[in-house]
C-alpha cells in the first residue's frame, strides 16, 4: 500500500476553525465538501485565503482539502489563510521565515467583546437620567 503524501495544518480566526490538508496536485481546492468558488463568493475571500500559496509561488504544485466551521464567511477565510501557512510548514520548515515576514503565521487574536450586565451592549449604557 503506497503512503498517500500529506501535509496538514490549522488556522483559527475569530471563532472559527480550519483544518486544512495539502497533498500534491493541480492546484484544485475544496471547501466543506464544496468548489473554492463556490464556497468564497467574493474574490477578495479567494485571494485572501490564498495568500500564502501565491506569495510563495507555489499555487499550483498542491491540492487542498479543507474543513472549515463556526464564525462568518470573512473569519472563516483568514482561517483558512492560516492554515495553509501552518501546512506549509509542515511541508518545508525552511519557510518560516518568508511566512513569518508576511505575517501568515500570527494568530490573530482580536475577538468580540462580551456584553456586560446593566448596559446595552459591550460600550454602550441604558440612558442616564437626572430626573
């Protein structure tokens, strides 16, 4: 049995997850089961999650397999930016220090605040009233 040649990674973005799987190919990718098209309406979520394979010119040497959930579509796809940079990794660590520059591999950590209790919302207060 030949051993299928993989490499994997996770990004997480906001509350979302992605797990990603590299293996090479043509430079096809699916998303949840679904085409990249498909799944990213908007062009600038492609090329956004893409990043890190075209900066490193490497689009087209791999296929990608990818499971992601929770947060919207924006989170989901910087997730997925992460994740292709951490499987990247795992396929040559010589690149660290070209992702690293490019800021591909620092999680971002801002997330929503929480609502506290006796306001309307995480900033803003019920009305003040004098009288």
């Amino acid at each position: 049995m030949a051993d299928l040649v993989q490499y994997r990674g996770t990004g997480r973005r906001k509350t979302s997850v992605a797990r990603v799987i590299l293996r090479p190919g043509s430079g096809q990718a699916k998303v949840n089961g679904r085409a990249w098209e498909a799944y990213f309406p908007s062009d600038t979520l492609r090329v956004a999650a893409r990043q890190p394979l075209q900066t490193l010119e490497l689009g087209s040497q791999f296929d990608l397999l990818i499971r992601v959930s929770g947060g919207g579509i924006a989170s989901q796809s910087g997730a997925v930016r992460m994740g292709i940079a951490r499987a990247l990794l795992d396929y040559n660590a010589d690149l660290r220090s070209r992702l690293r520059a490019e800021g591909f591999l620092t999680r971002d950590s801002r997330m929503k605040e929480r609502k506290k209790y006796g306001q309307k919302g995480a900033r803003k207060r019920f009305q003040f009233s004098k009288r």
